[in-house]
C-alpha cells in the first residue's frame, strides 16, 4: 500500500524543533529577523506572504513585511534590498516572486547580500551548494530532500528522474540528489518519449507545472513520487503535475497537494534564516 508523504505534518514537527532553536538564539542576545518584500497586489503572492508571516511568528522569529506598489522603480527596489544588507536586525531577505516587468529578477537576486540570501538563489550560494559546500539551499529542494529523511527513504544509489528544470526547483533539486549519490537524470519539455524516463525513476520528482502530466502508466511500480507542482483544475481545486488518484496505486510513497512540497518550503526558508542568524554568533 502507499505511503502519502504528509508535508504538512512533517513541516509542523520541523517548526517546533525550530522554535526550540530560536528561544535559545535569543538567550545569547541574537533575535532572528526576516524581511519580506511584497510588489503589488498578486493576490497568490499575498497568500504565500501570509503564511510565511505567520510561520515566523509561530516559531518566534521577528518579520517584517515591506510592501511596495507594482509601479516601483527598479533602482528604488534595489535601494531598499541595500538598506536591508545594512540592517543588522535582519538575517533574512526575501523578495517575492513574480516582479513587475520594469524589475529584473536577476539583478533583485544578486543585490540581495549572499549571508542573507535565505531563498538560496544567489549565484554564490548556487555556486556552493554544486560544489558541495555548507550554503543556504534552494527552499524547495532543500525541503524535499528532508521529506525524504524523514521518512528514511535511501538516496545514495537510487536513480532519480527530475520534470523540470527551472532554475528555483529543478536544476537545484537534481544537483542536491547528486550530492548524496543519486544518479540523476534531467527530463523537461523537449525530452522526447517522457514516459520512458520517468518509468526508470526509484525517485520521481515532477515539477512543471501541467495538471496531470504524469499518470499512472508513467510510473515504476514501488516508485517515491514527489508532486512540487501547484495547479488550478476547472473547478477551482488545487492539483498537482501528478494525477493523484491513480498513481497513487502503483507508487510506494507519493506526496499530496496540497500539503505535501508546499509547507516543506515555507519552513525551511525559516531554517534558513536561523541559520543565517547562527553565523552572526560563529555558530553552525
């Protein structure tokens, strides 16, 4: 029978180790802190900025959101990301995603000082983390990674197949699998006879995009099946890449959505800063 991967339930229990860290930073004198940047009014941007909120008040780490209209400048943006490197109350910067047009994502992310770079993806801490150094991980592939830990599913040796390969999930999550031993294959748009590859995989991870991308028959029986895709269905429900009710059969471990990749990725963004905030006291 399979076994659903509960992002949510692991994410909960992560939190309360993580509240634990936190009370003992502020015991020697370090609070954590970490700045959200909201431009416009995207309301699944607002949604995601909420909950971040409230996962940092929930751990007792100190947020700030900052919110700015969509007609910003891009130099005004980048000034504000400065002030924030300067801030010594915060640990943590994020912007949110998607821009505005006028605003490159490129240059947000480079001006975002690397010690801050809690999303991970500052082309140092990318450059760390393929060369296999301590960094701050991608949020998440990080959270995967430690979903499979959790449920102490073997990586080293294992054939992973990754759909997708977009710079935030993708190409992270494969180089994260191939730093503990997997042997990775990269599938994506232009990959022809899809089904061949991920019928391979000891480990799926899909993360396109396209409800119902992967269904049964695209699947090794036994397989982990890891869904990061977030999808709305004509009746407005949220759905995966991965036709749920039917790989579910054939799949060993499955993640759900929601509650499975989504709450993984909101929490380790909160490991993150506490990590960032451990290094202001040289910890580790």
């Amino acid at each position: 029978m399979v076994k659903l991967i509960d992002g949510k339930a692991i994410a909960a229990s992560k939190r309360k180790e993580m509240k634990l860290k936190v009370d003992e930073l502020k015991g020697k004198g370090v609070n954590p802190g970490l700045a959200v940047l909201l431009i416009g009014n995207h309301p699944a941007s607002i949604s995601y900025v909420k909950g971040k909120i409230r996962d940092c008040e929930e751990v007792g780490i100190h947020s700030e959101l900052l919110r700015y209209p969509d007609t910003i400048s891009e130099d005004e943006l980048l000034s504000e990301i400065e002030k924030l490197n300067q801030n010594e109350s915060i640990h943590g910067i994020l912007v949110q995603l998607p821009l505005p047009k006028q605003i490159s994502e490129r240059k947000v992310i480079e001006t975002i000082a690397p010690e801050k770079d809690v999303d991970g993806f500052h082309p140092l801490n990318l450059g760390k983390m393929l060369t296999g150094q301590d960094t701050f991980l991608p949020c998440t592939p990080f959270g995967i990674i430690e979903m499979l830990k959790s449920e102490n599913i073997e990586i080293a040796g294992k054939h992973v197949v990754i759909v997708g390969r977009s710079n935030i999930v993708g190409k992270p999550a494969g180089q994260l699998f191939l730093n503990l031993d997997a042997t990775v294959t990269y599938c994506h748009s232009k990959t022809p006879s899809l089904s061949e590859h991920t019928k391979q995989a000891d480990i799926l991870v899909v993360a396109v995009g396209r409800e119902n991308l992967i269904g049964a028959d695209d699947v090794k029986k036994g397989a982990v099946v890891i869904d990061v895709g977030m999808n709305r269905n004509d009746k407005g429900k949220l759905v995966g890449d991965v036709s749920f009710d039917s790989v579910k059969e054939i799949a060993g471990y499955i993640t759900p959505v929601p509650g499975g990749v989504g709450p993984m990725t909101r929490t380790m963004l909160l490991e993150n800063t506490i990590k960032s905030a451990l290094m202001e006291i040289g910890g580790k």
